[in-house]
C-alpha cells in the first residue's frame, strides 16, 4: 500500500486563488487611518479636563489647596510634594519603606497618595469623567 499520493496537496486552479485588488487595499488603508486616528486622539485628549484642585490633609485637617494645573512643590515634614504638568507625586519622603514615593504620579480625579507615617493625604478633586467604575462582570 502506497501513501504517496494520499498525502499531497492538490494544487488549486488558478481562477481560486486569492487576489487582493485596488478596492481592499482602499478599504483597508481607510481603517488603518480611522483606528489611528481614533488611538492618537484618545492618547492626546488631557486626562484632567475637570479636576480642578490638589487637597493636601496632614492629621485629618486639610492643610492646603492647590490649582491643578499650576507647578509648585510643597514641604511638609518629612516630605515633599510635587506637582507639575497636571501631575502629582511624592518627590521627597522620609519614612521607611517609602511606599508613597513609589507610587508616583497620580493625574485622574478621585486618585489619592497616602503617606501613612506622616500622616499624609493628597487627593486630586474633581469631577470624574466618563464612566466611574473599573470593570464589569456577568
């Protein structure tokens, strides 16, 4: 018994082969454009168009409250607070693991930074855009 001929493929006729003509690639090219655009515009959008302050608490009392969108720094004991380009951080922080140093930037409303052995709050206020919740499940 021979497998030889069981296991060749059989040569499609050429009429069968896929051609791609001028209106695919027309097609094609206008999706490419439209998702690149729809990517750029989303990633060039500012993230904060409606937070409008930085609320900083030191032991429950609020202690001072900034523009959002101005830069300046803010000392406090044993930390420093830094705020530029729509952007909040702890830059500087003396406590010993340094987790509020770590955390870095934060740019969204309703976002926080929490140094737990100063006793420090940074929230950004404001209204959240868009949808508020994270994920959904069914």
């Amino acid at each position: 018994m021979s497998f030889e001929n069981t296991c060749k493929p059989t040569p499609l006729p050429q009429s069968a082969a896929f051609q791609v003509s001028r209106l695919d690639l027309l097609i094609i090219g206008v999706i490419v454009i439209v998702s690149l655009s729809i990517l750029l515009a989303s990633a060039l959008k500012p993230a904060l168009a409606s937070a409008a302050m930085i609320r900083i608490y030191k032991d429950n009392v609020q202690i001072k409250e900034l523009d959002f969108n101005q830069t300046a720094r803010v000392e406090l004991p044993g930390m420093e607070i830094e705020i530029k380009n729509g952007a909040v951080r702890v830059e500087k922080s003396d406590c010993p693991r340094g987790i509020c140093r770590h955390t870095g930037w934060i740019t969204k409303p309703g976002s926080t930074l929490v140094c737990v052995p100063n006793r420090v709050l940074v929230e950004i206020a404001g209204k959240k855009k868009g949808k508020t919740y994270d994920a959904i499940t069914y």
